[in-house]
C-alpha cells in the first residue's frame, strides 16, 4: 500500500491512516487511523485518539499530505 495519509479537517482537526480508497466524490477511506486534535498555535494538549477505519468526507477535507518511503516514490513514479 501507500504511505500514511495526513488529512486536516475543517475543524481543526487532524486525522492520520493508510491510504485504502478514494472514491469518485473524493472522499478517502482510511485503515488504521488515528485522531489529533490541540496542540499547534492553540496551545491545548494534543490528544490522539485511535479511529480505526473512517471515511473523510470530502467536504469536511481542508488539505490532504502523504507520506511515501523512497521505494514508493519511486514506485509512483515509473506509474
């Protein structure tokens, strides 16, 4: 599979998993993700919270960052 997805939402918000699938509407499905909320400018604690498998709707999507290996990157780009 490919790297860790790193999906910020609208709210604030951070929410981090294996890339499983995106769907024509661009929302992502997520395996084994975890929640991250505070922290940053704010100055509140950062709590992290175990999700699992999540869809990330498209609309609640702010930016959207994944992190390859080199061998993926390569991988990806011979495509």
């Amino acid at each position: 599979g490919w790297g860790d997805v790193q999906v910020e939402l609208k709210d604030g918000r951070v929410v981090v998993g294996e890339f499983t699938c995106l769907d024509s509407a661009g929302n992502l499905l997520l395996h084994n993700s975890i929640e991250r909320s505070g922290g940053g400018v704010s100055g509140a604690q950062l709590v992290e919270r175990p999700f699992g498998l999540v869809l990330v709707p498209r609309a609640w999507q702010m930016s959207c960052k994944v992190d390859l290996s080199p061998e993926e990157e390569l991988e990806m780009l011979s495509m």
